[in-house]
C-alpha cells in the first residue's frame, strides 16, 4: 500500500480485496497484533463527525495506539497556521494523521509534508473509508466483490469513492441523478478508461431495476448547507421509498452511509426495514479502519 490513503485510486484491486479480507479477520477476532503500539495518532476533523471518529478513535485504541483529536476549534486548520505548518509539527510529534477536511487539496498538502500516513476521512471529492465498510457489506452479502451498484441522488464524495470503487473492482454502477449532480468529472474518466461499467440515468426506477444494491446519501453534504433548500426541491424524485423498492430484485439491499436525513433521501420504512443494511455496515466502519491502520503500519 502507498504511504497515504487519500483516494479509492490509491489502492490496487489486489490491495483493496486483501483490506477486507483483513477486515474480515478482525471481525471475526483473529487479529490481535497491536502494530500501533507506543504510536500517536492524530485525528484532524474539520467537520463534524459521529462514525468516522469514533471508529477510528476505537481502531487506534485496539491497535495499542492512543489518538489525540483536533477539533475545528483547536488547530484552525489554514486560518491560524498554515497547513503545512500544521503537517511538519504533527509530523515531529505523532505517526500518522486521519484528517476528515473541507477540500481535499488539504489532504494532499498535509500528506506531500507528511513523513507519516494520512488517511483522507473525508473530503469533498472521496471518502475512500466508508466504501470499504461499503464493499466488506457487500461481499458479506453477495460473497463477491463485482456487484451491481444503483446509487440514487446526488453525485457526492461517497458516489466518487463508490464509482472509483467499481472501476478497481468490476461489477456495475449505475447513477440516477440530475444533469448537474453527476460525480466528478476526473473521477468518472478515469473509471471510464480503466474500463468500468458506469451508467448515468435520470430515472431512479431505471437505476435499479437490476441492482443488488441500492445506495444513497443526503441532498446536500457537509459544507452546501446553503443550496439545501435548493437540493431538496431538485432531488425530491430521487427519494429511496418502497415505492421505487418495488421496481429492484427481491433480493436488493439498501445501503446508506449515515448519517441519514429521514423522509429526504431515504424514508423511515426502507432505513428500517427488513432490506436495510446500514448498521451492517457502520459496524463494518470500525473493522476497515482497522484494517488501513494494520496495512499502513505493519511493514
Ligand atoms: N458515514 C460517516 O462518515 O459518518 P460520520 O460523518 O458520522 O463520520
Ligand atoms: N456526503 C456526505 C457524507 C457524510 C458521511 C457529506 O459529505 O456530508
């Protein structure tokens, strides 16, 4: 694995499968090396945060670490000290840095002054450790890592990481959301060149009429509080209901990345209904991070 774990892209296939393979293995407790042991992490949040840093607080601790969190507040990560500056102190003083940021040009300035992983826990552009708790869900499921994918609603981080996901490992994804929400441009060429299947629909119905997996996330992420009213109107046809259920395979699961804004993006009976896997996979948060943690640093 590189040094940093910024993007989806950043793994091979070979590196993302043995991840939830080891994944797998601290589920089931079978690991039990502490390769953190006598190292600090620090854990930079420029959002806030109810899964991520509690799982990755909880990974370090398990992994014989101990992680030092960074509010908003605390370090003002650009405003009351550069970020490279912020990147060669942390660097003198802790082994590695899980920063969930507003623009994902931060990640990739703290890790160029990084000596130590940085782990991306969020940006604008990916959130590359929630798809694995995505993928350790899915091949749960399925028993396989190529499956057919219908995300619905807006073209996010979490879509980007999914669609980066896909083009490593095969399988399908098909996105139904509007003309101007569709996932990053950069993201979807290069999935498009490594020959992913990816299909971009306007019908959420069309989406899923073949899928394994329905996926959705809220209208407006972190940091587009001021378009919500906007979102909300525009992506009203987008809602998981049980409606739209009912034009997938009986078989389909519905994940969510959490958390989940109820009666927008996905209603109360489908987040808690017999096809929902959410607490699936935010459990699975925990064992993934755990897993970035134990490849990044048992060399
Ligand atoms: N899914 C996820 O990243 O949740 P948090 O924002 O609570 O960390
Ligand atoms: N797309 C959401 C994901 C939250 C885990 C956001 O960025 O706010």
């Amino acid at each position: 694995m590189k040094k940093d774990f910024l993007s989806i892209y950043d793994l091979t296939k070979e590196e993302f499968q043995e991840l939830i393979e080891i994944a797998i293995k601290f589920k089931k407790g079978e690991i039990s090396d502490k390769p953190l042991s006598g190292k600090m992490i620090a854990l930079i949040f420029q959002k806030p945060s109810l899964r991520t840093r509690v799982t990755f607080e909880r990974a370090v601790y398990d992994l014989g670490g101990k992680g030092v969190y960074l509010s908003p507040q605390d370090i003002q990560l650009g405003k009351r000290e550069s970020v490279k500056d912020v990147a060669k102190n942390l660097d003198n003083w802790t082994d590695g840095v899980v920063a969930r940021v507003f623009h994902h040009g931060i990640l990739l300035e703290l890790a160029e002054n990084s000596r130590h992983p940085v782990i991306n826990a969020l940006s604008d552009l990916e959130h590359p450790c929630q798809i694995l708790a995505d993928y350790m869900t899915m091949y749960e499921i399925s028993g396989k890592f190529e499956v057919n994918l219908a995300y619905i609603g807006d073209g996010n981080n979490v879509a980007n990481s999914l669609l980066a996901a896909t083009a490593i490992l095969g399988g399908k994804f098909t996105i139904a959301t509007p003309y101007e929400y569709e996932p990053n441009g950069f993201i979807m060429k290069k999935a498009l060149e490594m020959g992913a299947k990816v299909e971009i629909v306007r019908d959420p119905k069309e989406a899923v009429k073949d899928a394994d997996f329905i996926y959705t996330d809220v209208w407006a992420s972190m940091g587009q509080e001021a378009e919500r009213e906007k979102r909300l109107k525009l992506f009203r046809p987008y809602q998981v209901n049980s409606e739209l259920l009912k034009h997938a395979p009986e078989h389909v699961k519905v994940l969510h990345c959490l958390p989940a804004h109820r009666g927008e993006e996905i209603t109360d009976e489908v987040l808690d209904g017999p096809q929902s896997v959410v607490l699936q996979e935010s459990e699975n948060r925990l064992h993934t991070e755990k897993a970035v943690l134990y490849k990044l640093f048992t060399r």
